[in-house]
C-alpha cells in the first residue's frame, strides 16, 4: 500500500475506538419509501425474476437508486444508500441503529467491546466459502440482473444468497433488504480484468508516453505533472491523469480521518501514473499476481478487490517482459467499469 495509505490506516486505528465510542449522526432519509422484508420464497422484484439469461459483466449491471453508492467487492457488488457505513477488514465504525451498514469481506458483526451494535438495516458480501459440486446445473432460486442465485438458510427478516458465477455470499437484513439485494451486479474490477479484447480505444481520447509506457484516457480529463508522492485517500484525483516522475522521496502529509460512508468512498474516475526513483517506494504494495500480455508484465496489487475505501482504485504495475516494476499505475473503477477496462487495453510497453 501507498506510504501515504499506511499513514492513513495507522490515523484508522488510532481514532478507531474513539470513532466507535463516541460518533452520533444524524438520521439521513433515503427518500425512496420503505420495501417489505423478503419472505422465505423469493418474491419477484425489479431486477430479479425466475428466468433469463447470464448477464454481460460490460452491459453495466444493475440500475442503482437514486441516492445510492455502490458497494464493490472482488466480482460482485451491492448498492445501498449513500448515508450506510461501510464497515471492511480496515475499518469498523458505529452509527445509530437508524443509519443501515454493508459488512465487504467480513461477517455481519459488530467486534465485542466496540460500544455498539448492528444497525436495523445492513448487507454483506463475503467470500462464497464451499460451493456445493454441481450447484451450477440446478435451478436457481431467482436471477438478479441475469446472474443466477441461490437461496440458503438465513435469520429472522434477513436473505441469504450464494452467488457461484460472481464466488461470493451476499446477504441483507431489515426493511431495505429486498431492494438492497436487487441491486446485484458485476463489480467494475470484474469487467476490467475479464479476458478477451477490451476494444477500439475511442477516436476522442488523448494518447499519452510516460514512464516508457503508452497509454490513452478520455477527455476532458486534466493533466498534472508532480516529483513527489504527496496524495491522500486512494492517490486518485477525480477526472484528471496525475504524471509523478518520483524524483524526491514520498511526502507524508497529515490526511483527514475519512468517515466511511458508501456515497464517501464510492469510486471515483482518475488515473494516477508513477515512475522514476522513488516510484516503488511512493506506491509501497506488494504485487504477486502477475501475468504476461502482448509482450509486457502486469502485476496486481495484493489489496485488488478487497472492500473499503481501497475497491475503487485498481493499482497495478506495468515492465517488459524481462524488467520488473517499470511504471505503477493506480486507476478509478467507477460506473459500469468499462471506461477504466478501455483505459487498461490501451497501456503498452514503448520501445525506445
């Protein structure tokens, strides 16, 4: 993780307990009316039914509600409103039982001596964990959006679906739980990283060499040019392509405590490109999933797809074939994940 992130989650962990000891919101209105809770037969909804066909992960999912933010994790995401916690494995904080929270990569649950409890409401999205040999070929409960679910055994007003096609659980309780479940979809990560050919780069983007790599992103995005690591939050400045030629070390700056709301951290568009000396250490991830593409080395970050604030930003880096760890590119997932996925086709290794 970026120097920069580091510092942010040791700022996390300081402020945690005080966080969960001590902050009162007030009570947001979603203004979109309160659904019934899902009964244990599966009820037909917007955007779910009982037939239809597997869903393209590029036709751009599920419709999101007005005042919603969405929630990625790893393949799937969720969308709920934008006032809910989003409550990760980097970040647990407490709210009034009036504000809903959406668990992403951990269980529904609120640690023992935190202060607090579950709200009324909240979703989850959690690994699938053992998936019955065979699931496929079985009828499934309901499609969401095209995407086949299967009904398990859950608790009083909640549902709980495994999601084989996307390799997760997802869940939700409360009132809103019909509608939160609803909303089912690809996440952008997913459409970014799926194989085959991310097509023709449109005629309008702007082509751009930098780090001995070449690259296009659309406009009418700005450009900046910095020698210094200096960023908060995810190192994205939205809709701009930030050039760092990391000359100087990584400035480490006092970054505000950022209140996990899902309409705070949803992904924002934007491109942060870093190279030179101080490139590797600016960025500071581990990169272990690497593999090989039209004669260039691109390795993803170890934190890709985990939830939080960190699903909306893919980092990853970007050699030759025999060089590693050339140029490091942190790229915004937001909307349908299409835009970004074009972004990521056009990157090439220049020859000099």
């Amino acid at each position: 993780m970026t120097e920069t992130m580091q510092h942010t989650r040791r700022t996390r962990r300081a402020t945690r307990t005080a966080a969960i000891a001590a902050v009162v919101l007030g009570v947001v209105s979603s203004g979109l009316g309160l659904a019934r809770a899902m009964s244990a037969a599966p009820a037909t909804a917007a955007g779910i039914g009982r037939a239809g066909q597997a869903a393209d992960p590029l036709s751009g999912g599920s419709r999101i509600p007005a005042g919603w933010a969405p929630v990625p994790y790893r393949r799937a995401q969720l969308s709920v409103p934008g006032a809910w916690l989003v409550e990760s494995p980097q970040q647990i904080s407490c709210a009034p039982p009036s504000r809903g929270m959406i668990f992403a990569g951990i269980k529904p649950e609120i640690p023992k001596g935190a202060g607090c409890s579950l709200a009324a409401s909240f979703a989850w999205i959690r690994p699938a964990g053992h998936i019955p040999p065979g699931i496929r070929h079985r009828k499934p409960t309901a499609l969401i959006h095209g995407i086949p679910v299967y009904r398990l055994p859950s608790g009083p007003k909640s549902v709980l679906y495994l999601v084989p096609e996307l390799g997760v659980r997802v869940g939700a309780h409360g009132r809103l739980a019909r509608r939160v479940l609803a909303t089912l979809a690809w996440s952008p990560l997913s459409v970014v990283l799926r194989r085959g050919p991310a097509g023709q780069v449109p005629a309008s983007w702007i082509w751009h060499r930098f780090g001995g790599v070449r690259f296009a992103t659309p406009p009418p995005w700005s450009v900046q040019r910095q020698n210094q690591w200096a960023t908060c939050g995810t190192g994205l400045v939205p809709r701009s392509l930030v050039l760092i030629n990391a000359t100087r070390p990584p400035a480490v700056l006092p970054c505000p405590y950022p209140f996990p709301t899902a309409a705070a951290e949803q992904a924002q568009p934007g491109l942060t490109v870093v190279t030179g000396k101080y490139a590797a250490r600016s960025v500071g991830e581990n990169f272990a999933r690497c593999r090989a593409r039209h004669g260039i080395r691109i390795c993803l970050a170890q934190i890709t797809g985990q939830g939080g604030l960190y699903s909306g930003v893919l980092i990853f880096s970007v050699s030759s074939a025999c060089r590693h760890g050339v140029t490091f590119f942190l790229l915004g997932l937001p909307g349908s994940g299409a835009r970004a996925r074009a972004i990521f086709g056009s990157i090439k290794v220049t020859r000099h």
